[in-house]
C-alpha cells in the first residue's frame, strides 16, 4: 500500500488544527498528544551526530534509506518540540526523496502555526525542515553517483 502523498498528509493536519478553531492552548496540548505518539528514538541514537542544529531544545533526527525513499525517526527532550518534529515525520516520512526536497510546507502558514509556538520555536522548526532536506539531497547525490 503506498503513502499519501506530502499533500494529502498535510491536508489532513490542516483539517485535524482547524477542529481547534484557533484556540492556541489546545493546539499546544494537541502538538504534545502528537509528540507523545512518536515513536522514541533508542538511546543510542540520542548522539551528537543526530542532533539538529538550531534548535533551542534538543531534537534528534536519524535517517533510514530505502531504496528511493527516506525513513526519519525523531526525538526531542521537550513535549511541544517533540510534537513539531512528530509533524514532519508525519508528512515527510517514506516519501521519494524529490519529492522530500521539493516539498512546499503549506500547512504551517494554513494552521497558523507562528501564533502559536513563537520566534524561538519557528526557528528550530525551520532548522528541522532544512536538516531533512538536506538528509534528502545527500541520500539524492549518493543514488546519482551509485548510478553513473
């Protein structure tokens, strides 16, 4: 059975926030149920070389190849970071990696996200997004260079 696609995923996010009618508190405890469905990294993978760098709060990202898709798994030491990132997996998780690259991140203009997690979170945010782009144009470049 194949995934949505990025955008029915992230249609779906967009309705599940707009239930909340704007209500900035339940949207904190909603992106805290979701961070607490996330599957935990193993402490093991809780190292350095994970680490997204940019993040106020620790968030750790790692990668899973698999053939022309990409796999994350993520972690964060605090609830509402934790369901940031549980996001992006989300909708970004065992998708072909252009289309990971290629992605337009609508639905956090669409749920008015920057009500409700501030400047310093938007930023880790933005590092969170940039990192798996950038786990997808690698993984990109290493299957271009398997090819030739």
């Amino acid at each position: 059975m194949q995934k949505p696609s990025i955008n029915d995923i992230q249609d779906e996010i967009i309705e599940a926030f707009s239930l909340l009618d704007g209500d900035v508190e339940m949207a904190n405890f909603y992106l805290m149920e979701l961070g607490q469905k996330l599957k935990p990294l193993d402490e093991s993978d809780k190292v350095d070389e994970n680490l997204v760098k940019g993040c106020q709060s620790k968030v750790w990202l790692k990668t899973e190849f698999d053939k022309d898709t990409l796999r994350f798994n993520a972690d964060s030491n605090t609830a509402i970071t934790k369901g940031l990132v549980s996001l992006l997996v989300k909708i970004l998780s065992e998708q072909k990696v252009d289309d990971i690259i290629n992605a337009d991140l609508y639905f956090i203009h669409r749920i008015g996200m920057n009500r409700f997690i501030g400047t310093q979170r938007s930023n880790g945010f933005a590092a969170m997004i940039k990192q798996m782009k950038i786990y997808a144009i690698a993984y990109k470049s290493k299957m271009e260079r398997k090819a030739s």
